[in-house]
C-alpha cells in the first residue's frame, strides 16, 4: 500500500471513529434527564444498582471489595470505580468513557478485518459497529456489555498480530493477559477455542506449543490475584472467579425463578 492510500485509510477510519463517539455522545446527553436512565441505578432489580454500590464501595478505599467471594466477576465494578475516583461520582463519566472505548473499537474492528480480509471489508465492518443501535444503546447503562466488547475486540486484533509474528513471546503473553481481563468481566468459554486456533495455525508445532504456555502464563498471572483472593475470603473452599455461575444454571434450568438459584450444602 503506497504512502497516499494509507493516509487515506487513515483519515477515513479515524473519521468513523469520530462519528461513533459523536452519535453516542449524543445520545447519551438525550437520555440524561430521562428519569428511568437513574432509576435503573437507584433500583436494586437491577444489575446496574449492583453495579453502582460495589463501585462506589471500592472507590472508597476498599480494594479488596468486601469480605465476601466476588457475586460477580469483579473487573467492571473496579472499572467503575476508578472512573468515580478520578471524575467523582458521575454515571454520565462512565456513560462517555464506555462511549470511547466502543468507538476505539471501532478502528479494532477496522485493522482485525483488514487483516484477515481486506480493507474495504474492514471499513464496512466498522461502519456497522459505528451505528449498530444495541452497542450505542449499552454505551449508555452501567452494565458491562461495553467492556466486554472492548476487550475481545483488543483481543481478537492482539492474536491476529501474534499470529502473524509468531516468534514475539510478548504479543501472545499480552494476549493471554487480555483473555483473562475478559474472562475477570464476564465468564467466558474463549480458552479452549483460542487455544486450538494457535495449535492448528502456527508451524512449526514447536512454535505453536511456546505460544500456548506463554498465552496460558499471562492468563495466569492476571487471574492468579482473584483465585486467591477468593480462596483465603472463602475459607479456603471456593477458588472460583465469582459465584455467577449460578446465572448459567438459571439461564438454563426449566423451573428456575429468571433471578437466581441457591446451592443447597
């Protein structure tokens, strides 16, 4: 690609991105006196009033959250509290920062699908994400769902990369320290996919193999902080990352109550 096209690429993805942050800004500074955007904060129905007191509660000094296992993956909560640290307590500076890591997205979306395709292929794909109505909608509540986003799409451009110079140890052990950033958000199944696609797409097998343990090291040495926090708070019975595995049993149990279940000892 010569010097003028790329400039142009440039220019055309970065004014994209500017048009995804523009449309969710907007948005957001429209539904800020909508009196339900607070209410679903100050309600405890809801996941995002969770959300907001485990926040506000680790923003006052309390880093290892409670005394309990985490209920929930913790890296949202923390997330948000250091937006409250730094801007004070403002779900409108939380609703902008979500709204800026989904339009940095954006220009993820962009180089991963130009990677694996073409550009026009990657300018069409982030176009989409740039005015996708449920992503601009998530911009806008206190749930995790542009977090999650961003990390898998920084996730999915970081493997692309370590695929393509393999021989770099540190792109697959920032990869691996990404997965488990997403995985500390929101459970996930991604390892073992991931894992396969490494295996099967690097040579020679050697290559491969170096790249699993590093990718599985930095997956590691993120969760490590968590699993045994969990472990010394649960009296050394629970190493898990939460106890939101109850949300999969829930989701998909015939006579569950939708809300949540309880393990009988």
């Amino acid at each position: 690609m010569n010097t003028e096209i790329k400039k142009r690429c440039e220019y055309l993805i970065f004014f994209i991105f500017l048009a995804a942050f523009s449309i969710r800004v907007v948005y957001i500074f429209q539904i800020a006196h909508f009196p339900l955007t607070e209410y679903l904060t100050r309600s405890n129905t809801f996941d995002q009033y969770g959300f907001d007191k485990k926040a506000l509660f680790i923003a006052q000094g309390n880093l290892l959250g409670s005394s309990e296992v985490y209920t929930k993956e913790p890296l949202y909560s923390y997330f948000i509290a250091f937006i409250y640290r730094i801007f004070g307590y403002s779900h409108l500076a939380v609703y902008l920062v979500q709204s800026l890591l989904t339009s940095l997205g954006v220009i993820l979306v962009y180089k991963a699908s130009a990677q694996i395709f073409n550009r026009i292929t990657g300018f069409i794909a982030s176009f989409i994400l740039a005015f996708y109505s449920v992503s601009i909608f998530y911009d806008g509540v206190l749930l995790r769902a542009s977090l999650i986003t961003f990390l898998n799409l920084l996730l999915l451009y970081l493997l692309i990369k370590a695929q393509k110079h393999n021989k770099k140890a540190p792109l697959w052990f920032v990869s691996g320290g990404v997965l488990a950033l997403s995985m500390l958000t929101r459970h996930n199944m991604l390892l073992p996919f991931i894992l396969a696609f490494v295996l099967f797409s690097i040579r020679p097998f050697k290559d491969a193999l170096k790249a699993v343990l590093v990718l599985c090291l930095g997956v590691f040495i993120v969760l490590l902080p968590v699993l045994v926090r969990n472990y010394i708070i649960s009296d050394c019975r629970e190493i898990g990352l939460s106890s939101e595995v109850n949300a999969f049993w829930v989701g998909n149990t015939y006579d569950s109550s939708g809300v949540d279940v309880v393990w009988s000892p």
